[in-house]
C-alpha cells in the first residue's frame, strides 16, 4: 500500500522511495498500477 503520491524519477533509477516510507521496484509498481487500472475499468 502507499500514500498515493506521485514522483518523477528518471529511468535509470530502479527503486521508488517515497517520504512516506515506500519503497519499491518502479517495474513492479508500475505493474500494480495497471492492473489497478484495468480492475477498474472491468468494474465499470
């Protein structure tokens, strides 16, 4: 889970880390957030 914010980050820095406390791989969280999308858009 995160915080919902946004960072732009450029493409060769791999991990996303947030103030919050996040911290992940940008591929896997980007692969979250498309799956997100398309559950929402099914459920629509």
């Amino acid at each position: 889970m995160n915080c919902g914010a946004t960072h732009d980050m450029p493409l060769n820095k791999r991990v996303f880390k947030c103030g919050c406390g996040v911290e992940e791989n940008r591929d896997i969280h980007a692969a979250q957030n498309i799956l997100r999308q398309a559950y929402i858009e099914i459920a629509a």
